[in-house]
C-alpha cells in the first residue's frame, strides 16, 4: 500500500513524491490531492496495473467522519 499524503503532485512539474520505478501491479496506490482530479503518480500506478483511489475519491468517503468530528471538536460544540 503507498499513499501519498503531502502537496506533492498539486502542479505539474512537481515531481512523483516517491520512488515512482519501484511501483508494481500488487500495490494499492492511493493519493489525498483532490485537484488535480488524477495526478502523475494516480496515472503512473494505473498503467502499471495498479488498484487505485484519488483523493476526491478519498475524500468523498471521509468528508461525514471529518464534518462529525469538527461538530464535536469545534468551537461551537456542546
């Protein structure tokens, strides 16, 4: 499993944030940047053979954990 979890990857000419070569079609590759909607390193594990998941993917499946918590969390909380 890889994820990357930093900016890297927001602009074009960023470079892949990891060792982009060593990726193979056994790995899960996911990624937390939501635009671009597919970035370099998303359309490199996918021509590998990849499982992938993009961040708006990511992000979709954790905006109702992230807006319960600021709910709780927050200032305007209980």
């Amino acid at each position: 499993m890889v994820i990357n979890a930093t900016p890297v990857g927001m602009r074009a000419e960023d470079p892949y944030p990891l060792q982009a070569d060593k990726l193979n079609a056994t790995m899960f590759v996911g990624e937390v940047i939501t635009a671009p909607a597919v970035t370099p390193l998303i359309e490199q594990a996918r021509r590998l053979g990849c499982v992938t998941q993009s961040g708006g993917g990511m992000f979709a499946a954790n905006v109702e954990v992230m807006v319960d918590f600021l709910l709780e969390a927050g200032p305007l909380a209980g």
